[in-house]
C-alpha cells in the first residue's frame, strides 16, 4: 500500500486535482530589455561579485539573488537595489541568468 492509498483510505472524501499550477516562484521573475550589468570588484582584499540593474520588482530580484546563492553555495547579499555575491562567479552567474532569458552584460576585468 503506498502513500497515495493510505491517504484516499485516511480522507475519502478529498478531490485531488489533477491540473495543478506550477508554483515555482523563478518563473514568475519579470524579464527586461536592458542587460543586468555583471560587475567584479575588491573590498577589503576580497572579491565579489556585483549584479546590477535589474528594472523589475525588488521581491523579484531577492529571489533571484537567493536562488543564485543557493546554486553556488555561497554567501551574499541584497543591497541598494544590487546582488552582492561574495567571490568571483561572474561566469557561473551570466550562464544561469542566460539560461533563465536574461541579457547579461559583463562590466569590468
């Protein structure tokens, strides 16, 4: 018996639904005609990764900030309208914002 029958066994009366809408929230990001700008600078001796530009949302670009450093296992932040990323993945970064229909325009070094 596997989950499923244990379920309709447990509630008989519940309808799954079988058109149920993707909730994937990266999805729902607004895309612009300007490039995000892809900047590599140093503070304090150490280098960072800035993504700058963005026209949409604020609550857009946070989730697209997340979902980038949850890819790259680091750390990072989301200030003044940028995306701080902390080390130098400018490359990583322009291809999965590529691959989501960005245009990405690399600033710098």
């Amino acid at each position: 018996m596997d989950l499923q029958d244990q379920l309709k066994n447990l509630f008989p009366d519940h309808e799954v639904e079988e058109n149920q809408e993707d909730t994937n929230e990266a999805s729902n990001i607004w895309m612009q005609d300007d490039p995000i700008l892809c900047k590599y600078e140093k503070r304090k001796g150490k280098p960072i990764t800035i993504l700058d530009g963005y026209t949409g949302a604020t609550e857009d670009f946070k989730i697209l900030a997340k979902e980038i450093k949850t890819k790259l296992s680091v750390g990072g932040s989301f200030k003044d309208d940028k995306i701080i990323i902390q080390g130098d993945y400018r490359d990583k970064i322009m291809d999965m914002l590529k691959e989501k229909g960005f245009n990405v325009k690399r600033v710098g070094g």
